[in-house]
C-alpha cells in the first residue's frame, strides 16, 4: 500500500486503473524513454529463452499497449496470442498498433479455458498485483501440463552504487522526461511506477510463492543487477492446484 496515492485496496485499483487508462497513448513514448531503445530485444529474446516457438499459444497478462504480446505474435505466427489488461485505454491502445486478441480482465481471473496455454507471459506488472498466491495459481491453471510461464519485472540492486543510479535515472530523469515528452499525468505514471519498484516485494518471495503455487523448475534470471526474469513450468502431471496467498 502506497499512501501518497490511495488509501485503501479498492482505491489502488481504481487508482492504478485511471492511471494507465490516461497515458495509455504515451505509453510506447515513455517505454522507449525508460529501456533506452533496448525494450524489444530483450522481450522477444526472453520469450525465445522461456521456450516460445511457432504455433504455440500464448496469453499475455497486464499486456498494456502489447508490447510483449507483439514480439510474442512475431514468433508464434498470427492469432495465437491473446492479450489481457484491466484497462480499457492500454486495450484501446494495443488494438490500434497489433492484431492481437485482447480482454479486459483481472490476473487472478483468467477467462480463457483451463490447460489450454503452451506459455503465459507477464511484462513489468507484478508488482501492481495484490496476492501472489492467487495469481500464480490462476496462471498454474490455464498451462497445459508442461507450459511455461516467463515474469519480466524489475526490482532493487543488491549493489548500493546501482541502486542510487536507479533512484536519479529512474526516479528523477525518466518522469522528468515522461513529463516533457508526454504529459503531465506520465510523469505521475513514472513517479509511481519507481515508487512501486522501492516497496516491491523481494524476489526470493516470488520465486517461493512459485513453487508454493505448483510450479516446477522455479529459476530467475538477472541482467545489469536490476532485470528479473521469474522462469516457471506446470508440471506434467500436475493434477491439482495449491492456492497459497502471499501478498505483494
């Protein structure tokens, strides 16, 4: 719970939904501002290293304006991924730049049929969910036996010195030029968005509410100390599903 934008968990949804619903049309911008132009490499590289192939089906969640489910699109081939959000603006605006197939709909709540996704993908959006545990078991469910699950996210440095890069490049520069480039309420966005990565809960809880949840071959992956990429797979014979929550 972050107090300097909500007061309750009702008001952080609607709060967060608001947010992204009004820079929705920015959001590319800024992305490109934030990754400096290196965003799409590594999405479409990961998703390759997560074990994305062609005709594989894949949902992407928290797509946003389908940034990952795009370069996910480029290696599956057309209409075998599906993109979900919660906001009707980032949908809006993913329609306009793919051909993927979107539905608004909540993490933990994953309309499509169960067992029938080879991968679930999720980019930089973990830390905007309030129970890990439920979440990861909706995610559990809709694999089919054997999928993979891949979670892009960033997070605190161990290292004090890359860490106080970070905190001016990330928490001063990017919103600073989020506002310049973009709008008023980008800069808030961007605000926010390095806020959450300094209450983010600690990627030793993901990785163990991961397996709590069912998952097997539980891995992560850190590049330039900061870039988490949680891997996962739905076991074979995974017959039943653990629903532990853990709250993010």
């Amino acid at each position: 719970m972050l107090s300097a934008y909500y007061r309750s968990e009702s008001d952080r949804v609607t709060f967060v939904r608001s947010l992204f619903d009004g820079t929705a049309r920015y959001y590319d911008r800024i992305n490109a501002i934030f990754s400096l132009g290196t965003g799409r490499w590594y999405r479409r590289h990961m998703l390759g290293v997560a074990g994305l192939k062609a005709g594989h089906k894949l949902i992407d969640v928290a797509t946003g304006t389908g940034l990952v489910a795009r370069e996910a699109e480029r290696i599956t081939g057309k209409g075998n991924v599906i993109g979900l959000d919660m906001s009707p603006g980032m949908l809006a605006e993913c329609r306009r730049r793919s051909s993927i197939d979107v539905i608004q709909a909540d993490a933990q709540r994953l309309p499509v049929a169960n067992a029938s996704m080879d991968m679930l993908s999720m980019g930089y959006a973990l830390r905007h969910v309030h129970d890990l545990g439920a979440t990861f078991g909706a995610f559990l469910n809709v694999l089919k036996p054997g999928g993979n699950l891949i979670i892009l996210e960033i997070g605190r440095a161990r290292s004090r010195r890359v860490q106080a890069a970070l905190r001016v490049y990330l928490g001063r520069v990017v919103p600073f030029l989020s506002g310049v480039t973009a709008s008023a309420e980008s800069r808030t966005l961007m605000t926010y968005y390095w806020d959450t990565i300094e209450e983010c809960v600690a990627p030793e809880s993901i990785l163990a509410a991961l397996q709590q949840a069912g998952f097997s071959n539980v891995r992560k992956q850190t590049h330039f100390g900061v870039f988490h990429a949680y891997l996962a797979s739905r076991p074979i014979n995974a017959t039943a599903l653990n629903h532990h929550h853990v709250d993010a």
